[in-house]
C-alpha cells in the first residue's frame, strides 16, 4: 500500500497547528500562568516557545520529511541503527500517556458542554450554582472514566478515516472554527466591566517579578512551551512524513508557531479577564482553576449560558486537533513498522488507552504525576533526542533538508538552526531538566550549568564513536 499524504498545502499546516492548538492553550496555559507569576511567565514562556520551540519544531519536521516514516522507522532508517529505533519507540509510549490524561480533560470539557447545551431544559447548567464542588464531584471517578472513553472514541472515530479524510479534513474545519470564535469572545470580553484588571494581570509587564523568579519560571515555561507546541513527543515528525511536496519547513513552522501563540494570547485575554471581572483568583485551584474560575463567570453574566457553550464548544474542538494528533504516533508505528492496518491499529491503540485512562481518571495522584512531571519528562528527553539526530546523526543531512523548499531568509538561517539544535538547545533542555529535579537550588547556578555541558558533551563524544564503529 502506498503511504498517504497530505491532499493539500493547508492540510499540513492546519493539521499540525491543529495539533499545536488545544488544551495547552487554553486549559494548561492559563493555568501555568497563573500559578508562575502572569505577565513574567508569559515572558519567558514566549522567549522558549521561539527560541527552543520552533527549531525544535523543525528538528521534527527534518527527521520527519526526510524519512517518510513514523518516528521509530525514521531513527532507524536515517542512522541504520538498531539502538537509534528503541530511542524512537519511545514516541509512541508518550503518544500513550499524553491521550491518557489528555482523553480525561477532554472528558471534563465534554460534559461542561453537555451540561451547558441541556442547562436550559434543566433550570440552568449544574456547574452555575456551585462550581467548585461541581468540579471536585465530576474530576475524577467511574463518570470521568465514562466521559474520557467518549472524548477517546470521537478521537478513535477521527484517526481510523486515515490522513486525508480524517485529520486533514477534521482539522480544516476545527482550526478555522477555533479561530474566528476566540475572536470573537475575545472581543466580547472586553466590554465586560472590571475586566481591565485581567489585563493588566497578563500583559502588564513587570521587570521585577521576571528578575526576582527567572528561574522557578524556567522549568514550568520551558514544559509548557513545548508541550503547547507538539513538540518532543514524535508527532510533528509523524505529521511530516506525509509531506508529499516540497512545502518550507522553516516557512510552515514559523506559520504553526504564530498561530499557535495567538490562540494562547487569545485565550489568555478572554480566560484572565473573564475571571478578573468576576473576582476570582486566577492562582488557586490547580488543573480545575479554568473550570471552576469560568464557570463562576459565566454564572455572573447575563447571556453566561449561550457563552458558555461557544465556550465549550471552542475547547472540545481544539482539545480533539490535539488528541488525534497523539493517537496518530502509535498508530503510525503500528501501520508502517508493524504492517498493522489502521483499522486494527486505531482499535488496539483504542483498547489501551481505554484502560490507561480510566485508571488515570480514578486516580487523582496518578492524573498529577502524568501530566506534570511525566509529561515534561517524556518531552524534554524525546526532543533532545530528536534534536542530537538530528545535528550529529543527520548532520549536513539535516541542512539539506531544513533548505529544500525554503526561501532565502530561512537558507540564511540553516546552519546557525544546526549550532543551535547540535549543541544550544540541548544544554538548555538538560538544563532544564536539572532545575526540575532542583539541582541548581543545591548546586548554585554555574555548576548546574557545567553539568549540563558536560552531559551533553559526553552524550556527543559517544555518538562519534559509534558512528566511526
Ligand atoms: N499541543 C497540544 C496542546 O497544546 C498537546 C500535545 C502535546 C499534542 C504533544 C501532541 C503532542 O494541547
């Protein structure tokens, strides 16, 4: 069977912005910033997000592209290594975990929605009155498990109409939709009074806080800048190996990344000021913070019922762009290493996370653990991977590939793009990864710093020698 391709130059860019766009943008996002100091975050959030996430993002796309396989094929088939394949299998335990806590936030936002389109019927939404125990009782338990095998089956249902009929066309007509409706609640919002204050909690620069926490906002802002992006995880390399065409990679990522970034600043301005309007505090209450704080608003607003179903109806739309693009890295493996069709990879896969996520969503404690520390792992760790092949492995390779189709600008850029994702980035990301282990509280800041070098440089001379055997 030949592979499939994208039908279209917007299929690839809508479908990966797609996935970009979703639940980091406007649940985890909102949240992050809250508990991370505001406009500070935003800061930092914004410097990684262009600084680490798009020549991430286009570490994936080369790899991708260039091979024309899932990410396990693609390590095995660019380096003719066995070990370099067991690095890549990794992307589809992650694709694994992501769908299953991600599946049970979408299940949250489904019911919200549910609960909003019969809340007239049933003498207004159950979450109005009291919000917050409205949340604690539907979190987690037996219905959040029953909910997440929903929002699991309509991602199923997506996955299993293939490339063409069923991301690309899914995301053609969810992307748009997010868009124009962020928009214009976005606009909406700011006829609301009191909600200059959600403004300026979030755009309202503040040099002191940034200097004060730079490094307590490092970790969180490095996470979430990837994990909004798509990137580490192997599916921005899954999504380009069915690039057809020669489309820019450095065009299309840069095109994904400010779209991604506006719908996280569009959420932003309608989430903050919402909240801000009704004199809720942004900074309490954890992954149920959006829930609880919206649904306070929406309950204080006249027309808050109509609202709250655009609302809900954005989120569940941008949540599935994100979960099919999960569900579609194991699959891939499945199809293309396996011989698996989709139809049996879609319902194994299916099965699975069937039980991975109802486990997640009776356990609170378990929820946590994946979609914090997990989460950042997996990512951090797979897109330094993707990023050492990419520089050390593919090498030239990779510029050939980071210039095929690309304007002259982004030519100019292909080989500090090669510095940056061989040697920068990946200090920055072990980096990273000792402040969250809390290495640099006990060690002080340079010798953190050294470590990181010298990890990576350990990591380099080992490559050479393998690739000289
Ligand atoms: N970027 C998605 C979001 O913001 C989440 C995601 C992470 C999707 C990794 C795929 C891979 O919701």
């Amino acid at each position: 069977m030949t592979r499939e391709t994208w039908a279209t130059r917007t299929g690839f860019i809508l479908a990966a912005a797609g996935s970009a766009v979703g639940l980091g943008n406007i649940w985890r996002f909102p949240w992050m910033t809250a508990q991370n100091g505001g406009s500070a975050f935003l800061a930092v959030y914004l410097l990684v997000v262009f600084g680490v996430g798009v020549p991430g993002l286009l570490g994936e796309f080369v790899i991708g592209r260039r091979a024309r396989r899932n990410p396990m094929g693609a390590l095995r088939d660019l380096s003719g290594s066995r070990r370099w394949a067991a690095v890549g299998a990794v992307s589809a335990v992650t694709g694994v975990a992501l769908l299953s806590f991600y599946s049970v936030v979408g299940g949250w936002i489904l019911r919200y929605l549910l609960v909003s389109m019969t809340g007239p019927l049933t003498g207004g939404a159950a979450y109005l009155s009291t919000p917050g125990a409205y949340f604690e009782t539907i979190s987690f338990g037996f219905e959040a498990a029953a909910f997440h095998l929903l929002f699991l089956a309509i991602t199923g249902g997506i996955v299993l109409g293939g490339v063409r009929r069923g991301i690309e066309l899914g995301t053609k007509v969810m992307v748009p939709a997010v868009l124009v409706l962020l928009v214009g609640m976005a606009a909406w919002v700011v006829t609301q009074p009191g909600a200059g204050a959600g403004y300026q909690f979030f755009l309202g620069f503040d040099l002191t806080t940034l200097r004060e926490n730079f490094f307590s906002i490092l970790g969180p802002a490095a996470g979430q800048a990837l994990f909004t992006l798509s990137v580490g995880a192997g599916t921005m390399v899954t999504y380009a190996s069915y690039l057809g065409e020669d489309r820019s990679l450095p065009f299309d990522g840069s095109v994904i990344a400010l779209l991604n970034t506006g719908v996280g600043v569009l959420a932003g301005l309608v989430v903050f000021p919402l909240l801000f309007s009704q004199g809720v505090d942004p900074g309490t209450g954890g992954p149920g913070a959006l829930f609880v704080g919206i649904a306070g608003a929406f309950a204080a607003l006249p027309g808050g019922g109509l609202l709250a179903i655009v609302f809900f109806g954005v989120v569940t739309l941008a949540a599935l762009s994100s979960s099919i693009s999960m569900l579609e890295i194991p699959v891939a493996v499945l199809v293309d290493e396996g011989g698996w069709s989709r139809r049996a990879a879609v319902g194994v896969l299916l099965a699975l996370v069937a039980v991975t996520g109802t486990v997640t969503a009776l356990r609170p404690a378990l929820f946590d653990f994946v979609a914090g520390t997990l989460v950042d792992l997996l990512l951090t760790g797979g897109l330094l991977a993707f990023l050492l092949f990419a520089g050390w492995v593919l090498g030239r390779d990779a510029v050939a590939e980071y210039v095929s189709g690309a304007g002259p600008v982004a030519r100019q850029l292909a080989t500090p793009w090669l510095f940056a994702v061989g040697i920068v980035i990946p200090v920055f990301l072990v980096f990273t990864l000792l402040t969250t282990a809390g290495i640099d509280a006990r060690v002080g800041f340079w010798p953190t710093v050294g470590v990181a070098v010298a990890a990576v440089a350990v990591v380099l001379v080992g490559l050479r020698r393998q690739a000289t055997v």
